[in-house]
C-alpha cells in the first residue's frame, strides 16, 4: 500500500467504453468498468490504480440529451458530491447513478485495483450559477485588489480555500467520497491553487480514516492567484506537504529529453 507501488492509468470512464468495436454491453457508462472483458484488459495493462478523469456530477453534458453527441473530460465542476450522470444507465434516477458508481468501484477493489478520485475544488463551472455563490455571494472566490474575480484557475474564477467555510466544504467532502464510494486516493486539479494550511489538513483528515489513502496534485496553477504564493500548495513548496505528492515536470522533462 505504498504510494511507490502503485501503477496509475488515468481513464475518462465514455471514453474507455464507447467504441462500437469494445465488445462491452454498457458503452460510455461506470457499469462497463463491471464487465470481466474490461476487468481483464485492465489487468493485462500491469496497472493496480485508476486515476478517474472527474466522475463528479459536471456542467457540461446535458444529462437529457444524451442521444446527442456530446463530450467533455468533466473540469466543468457543478455538484461536488453527485456521480455524473451522463456515465449511469438512467441519468434521471438519483439512486442509480449512485448505485452504478459504486457497482463499479466493487468490481474494481474486486480485482485489485485502487480507485483515485479528481478533485476539481480549485475552480467551478461558473460563478452566478454556482451553488457557492447562491449560498454566500463572493464570499467562496477570491478577488484581486481591484474587486475583480481572482483566475488562477484559468477557468474565469478560483475558490478560497483559505477560507473556513470554503475550507470546512473541501475536507468534508473528500471525507464524503471515502466515507460513501470507498475512494482510495485523490489527485488535486491545479493544486497550486489550493492553500497550504488546507490541503495539510486534508491529508491530516485522511490520516486518521486510512493513512494509505494517496493525495498528489498538480503543483501549479493556471494563472496568477490572489493569495501570497509562499502560501499556496505550488512545486516550490512541497517540502511544507507533508504526505501529500505533486507532479513533477523537471522530472518528466528529464526523461523525455529535449
């Protein structure tokens, strides 16, 4: 259960499954990820670990028109704590997408194979539409100097998770997705977003649920951010996330050459 034994494939759960030519029954859907032809090809890949693209329920595929085309890898946040229900058989029963997303989950642990969940917290879909803003107006987002919405997410918004109550919604909701769906890791979307106080406290959370629960992220943002950067979770600040992983493009850089 060390993090340097895991083998990650990263997966968006249409796109593994929708080809005419899969074999498998339910195409674009969590219950493909049951079926034995998909468990068996994910295990002659040699990976014990999925780092799901966002299975979170996201603003950009209308669920009631899915015989339409429609695509998007999901960075589009819009209810933290709902499976998305493009990817369930019946989009318009609440249960069943909870119910299919955890079939699949099982059948996943069933074969060894962790279960790494993207947590897209550093930004939503939208501001006036957001459930944070209808709650508490600006009070999630930071701003710049100037009143103007902060983009260090590149997305046209950033949440404050330096905030307590922003803050208190991140931890109970990694809490949630552990709790519930049995997720055994979570990959933070631009982490750098993200203050340092917070995500310590995540992994401090984590800890005392299941200390072998893996945290890494991406430590960089998309932009600029209004908060000090001696406080953010960013590359340069690693040593101060302890227990908590980030990618590392010098590395990678060093392996592809130039």
């Amino acid at each position: 259960k060390s993090p340097a034994d895991l083998v990650v494939y990263e997966l968006h759960v249409r796109d593994f499954s929708i080809s005419p030519t899969s074999g498998l029954k339910y195409k674009g859907k969590y219950l493909a990820l049951t079926e034995p032809k998909a468990i068996e090809y994910l295990k002659n890949l040699g990976i014990n670990a999925i780092h799901f693209q966002p299975v979170f329920d996201f603003a950009s595929i209308d669920e009631t028109r899915l015989d339409k085309p429609q695509f998007n890898w999901g960075y589009d946040p819009k209810n933290y704590n709902v499976p998305e229900g493009s990817y369930a058989t019946d989009p318009y029963s609440p249960a069943t997408r909870i119910k299919e997303f955890k079939e699949m989950v099982m059948a996943l642990h069933k074969a060894g194979i962790r279960v790494i969940f993207d947590a897209v917290y550093n930004h939503t879909f939208d501001i006036n539409g957001s459930n944070f803003q209808r709650t508490y107006p600006d009070y999630y987002y930071r701003k710049t100097k100037d009143g103007k919405y902060s983009d260090g997410s590149g997305c046209g918004n950033e949440t404050a998770s330096e905030k307590p109550l922003m803050r208190q919604y991140m931890l109970e909701s990694v809490k949630y997705w552990i709790d519930e769906y049995h997720i055994d890791g979570f990959r933070f979307d631009l982490m750098g977003v993200h203050d340092i106080e917070t995500m310590q406290a995540i992994r401090e959370m984590v800890n005392r649920i299941d200390p072998s629960i893996y945290i890494y992220g991406e430590g960089w943002s998309a932009g600029s951010c209004a908060y000090p950067t001696e406080k953010l979770a960013v590359k340069a600040n690693t040593q101060q996330l302890k227990g908590i992983g980030a990618f590392s493009d010098d590395m990678r850089d060093a392996l592809r050459g130039p």
